[in-house]
C-alpha cells in the first residue's frame, strides 16, 4: 500500500510528459501542413550562411562620418533589424568608414529599407494616454460617445485632433505586437500618430512634431544638482537645443506646463517609438533643458547618446551585397552532432555498465529530452525566428552531461538506501526525496549561470547560454 501514492504520482507526471509532447508534436504537425513551419530548426548565420552588405555612409552636407556617429548607426541599425525578427545577425563597422551587416538568409525589401534609411527622432506633445496593451473589444468606447472633434486644433497638445477613427485606433492598437514588428518607416509631421514607451509600459497619442530632432546641439548626462548647486545623488540627462530649437521648444515648455495628466508630457520619439516621455516642469527659454527621472548612470548616458546622435544626419548606400556561405558549414555542424552522438553513446555505456537495468532509465530519459528539447527548438524558430548556432549545438552537447549527472545523482542514493538495509521499492522512494532537491538546486544553478551568461555576452555565445538553459528546463 504504501507504494500507491508514488506509483500514481509516476503515471501522473508520465500523463503529463505525454500531453506536453503531443501537443508540442500537433502544433509543429499544423505549422508544417499550413506551410509556416518547417521539421528542422532554422540555422544561424554560421550555418546557414546568409547575406552580406558594406553600406556606406552618406552624411547630409557630404562631411564624412566620425567614428561616433558610425558607432551609434550601428546600434541603431541593429534595433531595427531585431525588430523584423531576424536573429543572429552581425552589424559592425569596417575600417572607420563602412558598416557592414551580415545575416541569416536574404532580407526583405522591409528590412533593406530600414538599413538604409537615416535615423528620424522627433520632439512631440502627448494627447492622451493608455493601456500597452490593446483594450478588449468588449470594454472599448460605444460608437456614440467615441470623441467628436469641434473645431479645428489650435496647437499640438488640442484634444480636437483625436477623431473617432483614431480613438478606435488607439484602443485596439496592442503595443507588444507592433513592437515586434519592427521600427516605423515614417509618420508625416504635421499630424499625430500613436506611438509606445517600452521602457514605461505605456501607449500614446502624440501630436503633431513641433521640435524636430535635428534641433538637438548637444546632449550629456551627469549628476543632477539642486538650485543651491549641491549633487543630490540621481543621474540626469542634459539636452541643448540650437537657436531655431531653443525658440520652438521654449513656446512648446510655455504650453505644457499649464497643462494637467499625460498632456503635461513632451514624447521623445526615435523611430516611430518613444524613448523618454518627460513632463514639463517649467518654462525653459534657454534651450537647456534637464530631464530627470530614475536613471542609472547607464541608462542616462545610453539616453544622452540617443538624443546626441539619434537624429543623425545620415543615410547609407548599399555598396556591395553579395551572398555568404556558411562560416563552418555543413562539415562542422555533422561533427557537432557526431559529438553529441559519441557524448550520448558513452554516457549510455557508462550508464548500462555502472547501473545495469536502471541505466536504461538514463538512456531512454536522455532520448525523451534529446526529442522535447528538438521540438522547442523547432516551435521557437517558428514563431520566435529562433536561429540554432554551432555554440547552441555545443550546449546542447554540454547538456548530455548535465542530464546524465541528475540520475547518477539518483541513482547513488538508491544504492545508499540498499546499503542501509532497505528493500528496492523503498529505496528507490527514498532515495527520490533525497535525491530531489539536490537536483533541483543543481538544474537551478544551471539556469541562473545560464540567464546570466545570456545576459551578459554577445554574439553566438548567447546561443551556447539559451540552449544551456532550455535542455536545464526539459530535464527539470
């Protein structure tokens, strides 16, 4: 009797484990039909090969671009390619004067676009405020009280720009799904738009720009002091406008600070998205503005660089575009795999000579996570754009390991248990409460080393990191 709570609890977690692969296997079966999906997982740049472009700077005024400049249009240019979805690609300058980008496949006309194009920031008014989120249909405005504009607007901040049409718009617009869809092309000036804050968590009406950001002359970050000059401990950015910025800016200052809730909001707009959201506190007519808030010394200085070179004066010509094979190749990722096979088969050996019939536990689990595991990593290429590189191969090999240590983990207690006297069924129940929280503790230091690996490298060593991490899940 005293086996039947364990037992059901086995064929409870094995009902689970079967659900969980049925419905992963059904889904990649109904991607693949609707021709969205595909069996294998998609491969990273060193793989796959891909696409290669040297696209040279083209500064308005025909002054060649500084290395600064270089350097942030590559941050820049590698936000908007992440956002269409590409993953893994590489974007670095060449020899002070070029940059080059490089990525899996062939890009869109989308995307060759949005690498070309010149960075757009704009100074513009909030309207009005909302949810991130798109509001549910159910909890949206009726028709008859959606806003009715009564005259024509008479500045950027004016409720009567918002129509009923733009309202609706604003309700259903879902900020985390636009996002995710790469950087806007362009919004004419002269009207509003609806814009996000990632960083904030919130959804704009913004009017018309009324400062555009090639107003900016210079922009730091720094210390805040107080109006005795005294440091008061927070991070602050300082913006500096030229004279045509400062006449504009100190009209708009005057209008805002008049002005109650979001509309008290002047909207930092860099590509379509909105980076800061500052209110207006006082009138500045000097073209010196601070802007305050809860920053570090790394998110000040990463907004003062925005802001500096955000509207930067360039554009960039496709140079040469030519196609690239892989990097390692077809060759090195079979011996990748034939590592992993060699790693699986060894540890099989080891497991059957070591631990007889339990070492068949080890071989089969070590299959039901090799397939899981696959499953992830196809559904991730297809609905994340997921790319698997030759370091992801090589945590997946790594992760052989990691697995097998869990149940020699187990597998020691048991034998503990016997030595002690007690018989195979209440030594394996025994040694399974022993044994499991220093798995769990083991596989959460996997995933902690993981996350903090994926977070703080770059390049393909994320990949190792991402794949270290979702085999610690599936063995879990």
């Amino acid at each position: 009797m005293s086996s039947t709570g364990p037992i059901k609890q086995a064929r409870k977690s094995l009902l689970w484990l079967g659900v969980i692969f049925l419905i992963s296997a059904a889904i990649l079966i109904t991607g693949v039909l609707s021709g969205k999906a595909a069996f294998a997982p998609k491969l990273a740049l060193d793989l796959e090969g891909g696409t290669q472009m040297i696209l040279a700077p083209r500064v308005e005024g025909g002054a060649a671009a500084t290395q600064e400049q270089l350097d942030q249009a590559v941050e820049i240019i590698r936000q908007r390619v992440d956002g269409t979805g590409v993953s893994e690609a590489e974007i670095t300058t060449q020899s002070g004067r070029n940059v080059v980008v490089s990525m899996p496949g062939v890009p869109d006309t989308r995307t060759r676009e949005l690498i070309q194009a010149s960075a757009n920031m704009e100074f513009r008014p909030v309207i009005l405020a909302g949810p991130f989120t798109a509001v549910p249909e159910d909890q949206r405005l009726p028709e008859a009280e959606l806003p009715k504009p009564s005259a024509e607007p008479e500045n950027g901040s004016d409720l009567n720009w918002i129509d009923a049409a733009l309202y609706q718009q604003f309700e259903a617009y879902d900020c985390p799904a636009e996002l995710g869809q790469g950087s806007e092309e362009s919004h004419d000036p002269s009207k509003p738009m609806i814009s996000c804050d990632p960083d904030m968590g919130q959804k704009y009406i913004l009017g018309p720009v009324e400062v555009p950001g090639a107003d900016i002359a210079d922009a730091s970050f720094g210390m805040v002091r107080g109006q005795q000059g005294a440091v008061t401990g927070q991070w602050g950015v300082n913006l500096e406008f030229n004279n045509e910025g400062k006449t504009k800016f100190a009209e708009v200052t005057q209008r805002l600070v008049g002005m109650q809730g979001a509309q008290n909001q002047f909207a930092i707009v860099l590509d379509g998205t909105v980076i800061s959201a500052p209110t207006a506190n006082a009138v500045i007519p000097d073209g010196r503005a601070q802007i305050t808030g809860n920053f570090t010394e790394q998110s000040s200085k990463a907004l003062a660089d925005q802001l500096k070179f955000g509207a930067l004066p360039i554009s960039f010509d496709i140079q040469s575009e030519q196609q690239i094979s892989a990097t390692l190749g077809s060759d090195q990722l079979r011996s990748g795999l034939i590592a992993g096979l060699i790693g699986m088969g060894l540890v099989a050996i080891y497991s059957l000579f070591q631990y007889r019939l339990l070492g068949m536990v080890t071989i089969v689990s070590l299959i039901v996570s090799g397939l899981l595991t696959y499953l992830a990593l196809v559904l991730l290429g297809w609905s994340m754009n997921y790319r698997l590189s030759l370091a992801g191969v090589a945590g997946l090999v790594v992760a052989i390991g990691l697995i097998a240590d869990s149940f020699i983990v187990y597998f020691e207690r048991i034998r503990d248990e016997l030595r002690d006297g007690r018989p195979l069924t209440s030594a394996v129940e025994i040694g399974w409460k022993r044994a499991k929280r220093t798995i769990l503790a083991s596989k959460a230091v996997n995933i902690l080393a993981a996350v903090v690996l994926y977070i703080v490298a770059v390049g393909n060593v994320r990949g190792f990191a991402f794949t270290l991490g979702l085999t610690a899940i599936v063995d879990i």
